[in-house]
C-alpha cells in the first residue's frame, strides 16, 4: 500500500513525490506551515462533533484494496440517511448516515485537479470500505473561507485510478524522475533538496575548459 496523501505530491510533481515517498526526503516552507496550522483542528481522531443533523469525524483511517492506498482523511461528516440503503451505521451515533469526505486547503480553488482527486481518492476508500456510493464530496479552502462542491464524475475516478496506478509503477520502479522545473516549483518546499534547474547547468568539463584549461 502506498500513502494516499502522496496522490497529491504526485499529481503536482512526480519527482516530489518520489524525493518525499521513496527517498524519505521533507522540509517545510510557508506553505506547508499554513496548512498544518489550517489542519491542527482536524488530525485529532478522538474528536466527533454534532452539530444539528451532521456528525462530524475527524482523522479517519481510510484504504482502497483496487487503489492500493491508505491513509487518513481530515474530516467525514455524516449526514442523516432515511434508511439503510446507501448508508452506514456508527456506535455512538443512532439510526443510518451518508458519509461525505471534506477536505481542508490553505489558499484558494486551483486550476489543476489536484484537490479534486485527492478528495475522490478518499470517496472510493470509502465506497470499498462501507460498499456504498458516494456521488460528492467538499474541499473547504482558507483564503477564500469557502466550501467547493466536488462531484466524483467518472472521469475524476478515472484521473484517481490513473494517478494510483502511475504511483505504483513509479515506487515499483524505486527511481527518482529528474526535475521538471517551472513556475510550480516557487511553491515546493524540498527545492533546495530537488534542485530543479540544475541540469541546466553547464557540465563540469565545460567549465573547466573555459575558465581554467584556457
Ligand atoms: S523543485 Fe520543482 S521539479 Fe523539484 S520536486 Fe519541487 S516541484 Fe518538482
């Protein structure tokens, strides 16, 4: 089994994920500070909450046998179900109850997916674990203090099946890919460990002829 949080390192950059899942490789930058700060209400798995109809659980084991992932999801809310079909039971808890993953980010609604297929890959651990569906799920995001409604559409499982499974043949593999580098890396937090730009480089030979053999 890999770490699903890792679908999200390697849908952004498949070296980070590689440096950070295979190399055991972290440093914290901004970013990553913000949003273990936006996350410091949400890792305590002891913590359950009803608030009205919803229950809400936090740091919820989850796994998929057909993604080959496990991990933890920031937050399950349960909504009522009128009956048993389609729902889940929990002990604390009487009657039946839809489980939506909701996930929480620092910044605002990105144009990539990455969230998005991170979410679903959560809804299909569910979905394997508890034999139910899930049609939708939330990302809450810091900046903008504001809930996006992701629906989990065949294509988005299609895109978590894919990533899964590109993860797989990468850890199989056990090598690093070189560096892409571009605009996202000013957002990396293990690019002093990457070094992106340094294939750019002019090889050592060269510089050796130009400045020292001359
Ligand atoms: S610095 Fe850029 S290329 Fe290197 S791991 Fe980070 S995002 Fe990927």
């Amino acid at each position: 089994m890999l770490q699903l949080s890792g679908i999200q390192h390697f849908r952004f950059c498949p070296r980070q994920w590689a440096l950070i899942h295979i190399e055991q490789q972290w440093n914290e930058n901004q970013l990553t500070i913000q949003g273990q700060f936006l996350h410091r209400h949400a890792d305590d798995s002891s913590y359950r909450q009803k608030q009205g109809e919803i229950v809400t659980l936090r740091s919820v084991p989850l796994a998929s046998s057909s993604l080959g992932l496990n991990g933890i999801a920031d937050i399950i809310e349960l909504h009522p179900a009128p009956s048993a079909h389609n729902a889940i039971t929990h002990p604390n808890y009487p009657g039946f109850w839809f489980p939506v993953p909701i996930e929480y980010k620092h910044g605002r609604p990105k144009h990539d997916y990455i969230d998005e297929v991170q979410l679903a890959a959560q809804a299909i651990c569910l979905e394997e674990q508890y034999q139910i569906a899930i049609p939708r799920g939330f990302i809450y995001y810091g900046t903008t203090h504001h809930r996006l409604t992701v629906d989990f559409t065949p294509d988005l499982r299609q895109a978590v099946a894919e990533t899964a499974h590109q993860m797989h043949q990468a850890f199989n593999q056990g090598s690093t890919p070189p560096p892409s580098p571009g605009p996202h890396c000013r957002k990396c937090s293990i690019a002093d460990i990457c070094v992106p730009y340094i294939f750019n480089c002019p090889r050592p030979s060269y510089y050796l002829a130009k400045n020292l053999l001359q």
